[in-house]
C-alpha cells in the first residue's frame, strides 16, 4: 500500500535519511522509533509532501506520491501532532469536523459524524460538542485530535509523537483508544515515537532507526527475539524488565485463549515480576494468566528460557 523506495534527505550538505526502504501494508499501525535525531518525523512527512526526499520515492498505490494532488492527498490522510493542534477559534464539533467542512459535507451530516466519534472516546457530544478547546484537559484535547484525523474516513493516518508530552495514565489510556479505534476502522497508521515499549505495544511493524539509517523492520515479536544489531538490542534491553505485561504476552510468550481453563490453575497478574514470582513458587508445567481480563495460555518453560535468552542479550 506504502512503499519508500531507497529515500533519502539531505539539509545543507548533511544527510539526514540514508537510503531507506520499507513496505507498509494495508491495516498496518506501523511504528518509526528511535533516539531523537533518527529521521522518525522526516520519514514520515515524506507521506504528505510536509517534506521532499532528496533521492528515491514514496509510493501510495503504486503510484508516486509527488503525483497525487497535493490538496486532495492531505484532506484524505489523518493526521495527529503531539499537540493536538485544535482550532483554539472553533468549538469541538467544528475542530472534528473541518475536514469534512472542506470536502463539501452538509453542516447536519458533519455534525452527525462529530457526534458519532465523541461517542466513541466516551466524551458525551451534548457535553463536549459546544466547548472550546481551552476548556479541555490535554487528555481530552488529544482524544478529540485522534477523532479529527478519523472524521472523514481516511485510509491513512500520520501520528508524529502524539502521546509524549502526556502523564504515563493518560498515555497508556490514549495508546488503549487507538489500538480499539485502528482495530475497528483498520485504517492504516504510521506511527512515530522515541519510546521502544511504546512502539512494542501499538506496532503491528515496528521500523527502528538511528541516524537516518534504518536498522530493522519486523514484528514486536522479531524485535523482542531477534535483534538485527547491537543497537537494536540495547535500544530495547535497556529498558530492563520495565515493560507492559501483556505486550511480552501477545508477542510471543503467551497464547491468547477465550477464557480461563478450568483444568489449569489461572494465576491473576498486573506485571512480569508477578509472573516470575508464580513461576518461582508453582509446579505448574502450563497455567493460564489473566491480564486486565484477557488470558493467556502461558508454559513455564518457556518464562524462563525467555529470561535466560534476555540475560545473554544483556550481557
């Protein structure tokens, strides 16, 4: 669906993109992460001409994204800045819907969608639809700059750090809405963050780069056990055992199933340290783990070969 094809950029002489290449496919929420500096948010303004690559092209469709219309390319992409970047002028009802404002949507079918997306983030359109962005908390700004990029439809959508400047709760709750949101619209999503759990939890792909040289594209799953590099290892390992639970459980280490097993022993669990300590102190070969209401089929076995292979790496 995307494709950049050995892109490259450069400012005054100094590279800033070096020859890169990645595929982004139809309902992918593919994730850019690095240190600052990587070209994370360069890449991704190459979608929507925000800027030009030097050298090689980015394809949408199969046809060149210089070849598009420049203004009907950006009112058909969502896009989401770390800001939100709401019409301080315009209420919430006409900041979801401006886009839709600007493709000729009558003014009752414009506010029938904004209606319909407040519902969504659970902000009551009778409450919030009238307010003006001032009288919002950041949280709740930003859940009205996600519903704006969803308004009217696109088939993709450009999230340039938009969690970074929010308190830890607020994020994972806004990372929560996304994952729902993607999943029930399967829009395409890139996605860039300098948060590797961050990437880990959201990406479907998960790009890592460092100095505008890509290093790795893959799963969370590739990431998490096969590292391309030194870079990629440390990037990730560094964060020590300080990661999501459940994203080292969907990524590999745990089998999603409907429901707790009545013939195995079903162990509740908030972080890794509570699955190591049951691990520790049980017998149990296989037991199901319950996470936030989800469970998952989980071997003992495999707990402890996965910490062995992350010490090796740590080493």
């Amino acid at each position: 669906m995307i494709k950049y094809d050995h892109v490259a950029k450069t400012y005054t002489d100094i590279p800033v993109i070096k020859d890169v290449s990645f595929t982004v496919n139809q309902g992918d929420l593919f994730v850019l992460v690095g240190p600052s500096g990587s070209g994370k948010t360069t890449l991704l303004k190459m979608f929507n001409r925000l800027t030009v690559p030097t050298d090689g092209n980015v394809y949408y469709q199969g046809k060149k994204i210089k070849d598009y219309d420049l203004q009907q390319l950006r009112l058909k992409t969502g896009y989401v800045l770390q800001d939100s970047s709401l019409f301080p002028n315009l209420n919430i009802e006409d900041n979801i819907a401006i886009q839709l404002e600007q493709q000729g949507v009558s003014k009752e079918a414009r506010r029938t969608r904004a209606q319909e997306l407040l519902a969504t983030v659970d902000l009551d359109p009778q409450i919030y639809a009238t307010r003006m962005p001032n009288e919002l908390s950041g949280g709740e700004q930003q859940r009205i700059g996600i519903i704006r990029a969803l308004a009217a439809k696109p088939s993709v959508i450009l999230m340039d750090e938009p969690f970074s400047a929010l308190d830890p709760v607020v994020r994972h709750q806004l990372q929560d809405l996304v994952l729902k949101l993607q999943q029930q619209a399967q829009t395409t999503i890139m996605f860039v963050t300098h948060d590797m759990n961050e990437a880990l939890r959201l990406g479907t792909k998960v790009a890592v780069l460092k100095d505008g040289v890509l290093q790795q594209v893959g799963t969370p799953q590739d990431i998490i056990n096969r590292p391309a590099n030194d870079f990629v290892r440390t990037f990730f390992h560094g964060h020590g055992f300080h990661f999501e639970l459940k994203d080292v459980l969907k990524n590999g280490l745990g089998k999603r199933v409907d429901q707790a097993d009545s013939t195995r022993t079903t162990v509740d669990c908030q972080t890794f340290e509570d699955l190591l300590t049951f691990c520790r102190d049980h017998e149990d070969k296989a037991f199901v783990v319950n996470v936030e209401d989800e469970h998952y089929l989980v071997n003992r076995k495999n707990v402890w070969n996965y910490l062995i292979r992350r010490e090796k790496d740590r080493a």
